[in-house]
C-alpha cells in the first residue's frame, strides 16, 4: 500500500495488437469522450465528435467502449431538424461511486459521490472511543455499501488520516493522536475486506489537493497548505505537484525541533513545534497564565474554541497567548518557505483557518522574513481533508475507467 492511488483491477481486459503508443491515444480519445458526458448533457454521436474534435467512428469506438463498461446508456432519439434524427447516449453516474472518508481526532466526515461528482451523501459523525477505530470504520463503510442502489460497478473508497502510509509496507505512521491507527496497515485491510480499489492519503496532504483544486491554490503551483488543530501538519506542492519524500512524510511539520529542543521521547514522538503551537499547548497556557493571575473572562478549563472566542473578542490573555502561538508558527513557515520557495501559504485546520491566529500569523512572518509570500486562511476549512479526498478517488476512478483500454 503505497501513500498514494492504489488500483485494483476491474472490468474487462483487452490486448491491443498497436504497441503502447496506439494504446494511449485511445486512452486519451475516450478519456475526451468520457469527459464531455462528465458534464451531464445528452449527446449524439455527430454533436461528440464536433465537441471532442474526434471523428466519428472514433467516438464510435469510444462510445461502444463506456457502454461496455456501464458508464454511458442510449436514451432516445434527437427530434426535429432537418436530416435523420440522431441517437442520444448520456452518462450513468451512479455507475460507479466515490466513499471517501476523513478520520479525525474528534469527528470523522464522510461523503458518497457518484462519477460526475455529485454528492449525494454528506454527514459528520463523532469519533469511537480507543479501542473502537476499526471496528467502526468497517462497519460503516458496510453500512455505506450497503445502502448504495444500484450496486456500483467501480467503487473507490479513499480514506485520509492523520497518519502517513508507508510507501512500501503502507503501515501508518507519525499518527500518535489516533493510537488505534498506529503502524495499522490500512489500505492493505481495506484492499482485502471489500471489492474496490482503496486509497489512503494524509489528511494535510489532501487539504492541500482541495485548495490546489477549489480552494485559494487554484492556478498556484508553488505553495503550502499547514494545518493547525489537535496536530500539526503540512502538504507541501512544488512546480503542481505533491512533496512526499522517501517515507512520504515529506511536510510533516509538527515534527520540527523548534521553538524548544524536545526534551522527552513523548515530545519528540510528537514533535516540539505540535507540542507548542497545537491544541493541547494553547490550553496548557492559558492556565499557565491564568495561574500567574493575568486577568481574563476564561476559567482554566477553557477549551480552545473559548480561548480563540475570547481573543477575537479582545480578552488579552487569549490575545497574548495567540501571539505566542502566531511567533512559533511564523518561524516555521520562514523555514518552510526558504526551503521550498513557496508563493502562497494556506493556514488550515480547526485553529490554523481562525482569523484572530491568521492575522497575528501575517504581522510575525513580516517582522522576520522579507522573502514575498502570501498568508491566507482555508477558503473549504473543516471541509477541505474530505473535498480532498473526494477529488482524488475521482482522479483515481477515472483513471482506473481507462485502464483496461487498450
């Protein structure tokens, strides 16, 4: 199981007697036509190939091909005009269906999407219990099988985590926050519980994937979506396209040994910049401070919601310990932005997109970088790891559609 797409084989398979290259082409024709259905709209043949710029027995070729594989289906005859009426064809959608799921610390959210991209299924539930993660997430991927009608012939189930697979073994790692999860061989139990070709992707890294598509990376080829919430996380784009590393844990943020050198093995498992900037150390100080008897409206129970309320309100306790927290962040996102010479960074994630932290974010990074880049918020915010993972079972399914293409 690899951190990126895995496929598993499905459909028919035929041998080409043209070498690769004749291959390719026919891929990409019926990829052009496959496309034009995409949108939804009820076509003949004459109107694909005018729009496709293909001629007609190869849209022949191509059409014959999608109704093969169930994707396309005639649907009547084109009236009126002048000439012969024309035989329409338009998509099925529901042909083949994308279950993406995003596994978070607190909450999970999932979402079932048909070929053309159209949700129809879209609900947040709370997290299970320690001990529960794998029994609940098959049973609710049975659950969502089970309830699709018809029953899809390409189903792709792509699941994000905090965790990073392994390019080889595909064992999660760097994913402490979800005990359960920890050196679990994810994509491969999936792969061999359920017919359908299963991706499992870092949730940061597919944060990233959604503002690259939809979000404020659209047309940037060069930047950095840093998530901060329970953990600390980055996916890191370069000339269009991801960073992963040799253990594809290329961004992983968190991890850096600054603001503090980490003195504990529980710190550096976790990291000293997670440790300082994520959520557990905005509550640890605020009741530092509070302790210290720095006034303020927030009791040392104060969650983070109420400290980041409290700070946008103007309390300055929380505003001081944002400011702390904004001078950590601006430091590692000058690191970030030498080394790979960002544009654009996207701050995410439960506290990362909050406008209070953005705003003292901006000011830190101007007083310690001149190099230009711009600091936003997530335009998808808490949506932006499941739009990810949507967008890439999609990339995926209609890769996989191609395949047996030949």
């Amino acid at each position: 199981m690899s951190s990126g797409p895995t496929s598993v084989p499905v459909g028919v398979s035929r041998r080409s007697k043209h070498g690769p290259r004749y291959t390719l082409v026919r891929q990409h024709n019926h990829r052009s036509v496959l496309d034009l259905f995409l949108a939804g709209e009820a076509m003949s043949k004459p109107h694909v190939a005018r729009a496709a710029h293909l001629s007609v027995p190869t849209v022949d070729l191509a059409i014959e091909y999608l109704i093969e594989r169930g994707l396309v289906e005639p649907v009547g005859q084109r009236r009126g005009g002048l000439g012969r009426s024309a035989a329409l064809f338009r998509l099925r959608g529901d042909a083949a269906q994308i279950i993406a799921i995003d596994i978070g610390v607190r909450r999970w959210r999932l979402s079932v999407s048909d070929l053309a991209g159209i949700e129809t299924r879209h609900e947040m539930i709370p997290s299970p219990a320690s001990g529960g993660v794998l029994p609940r997430l098959t049973q609710l991927i049975d659950d969502l099988i089970g309830s699709l009608t018809p029953q899809p012939a390409d189903l792709v189930l792509a699941v994000a985590t905090p965790g990073v697979p392994h390019p080889t073994s595909g064992r999660l790692q760097f994913v402490e926050n979800i005990p359960d999860l920890v050196d679990v061989p994810l994509g491969n139990l999936l792969e061999a519980r359920y017919a359908a070709t299963v991706v499992v992707e870092n949730d940061v890294n597919l944060a990233a994937l959604a503002e690259q598509r939809e979000g404020r990376a659209v047309g940037c080829e060069n930047f950095a979506f840093i998530s901060i919430g329970n953990g600390v996380g980055m996916g890191a784009v370069v000339d269009g396209h991801p960073l992963r590393g040799s253990r594809g844990a290329a961004g992983e943020l968190g991890l850096l040994p600054f603001p503090v050198q980490p003195a504990s093995l529980k710190v550096r498992r976790h990291g000293a910049l997670e440790s300082a900037i994520g959520a557990d150390a905005i509550r640890r100080r605020t009741r530092e401070l509070i302790k210290a008897g720095k006034p303020t409206v927030l009791s040392p129970r104060a969650s983070v919601e109420d400290v980041l309320a409290a700070a946008t309100d103007g309390d300055q306790l929380a505003v001081s310990v944002l400011q702390e927290v904004a001078a950590a962040l601006a430091t590692a996102i000058a690191a970030a932005v030498v080394v790979l010479d960002s544009e654009l960074i996207v701050l995410g994630g439960g506290i990362g997109s909050q406008p209070v932290l953005v705003e003292s974010s901006v000011a830190a990074l101007r007083s310690i970088l001149d190099q230009p880049v711009q600091l936003v918020s997530s335009a998808l915010r808490a949506e932006a790891t499941l739009v990810g993972a949507r967008a890439m079972g999609r990339d995926v399914l209609l890769a996989q559609l191609m395949e047996s293409v030949t």
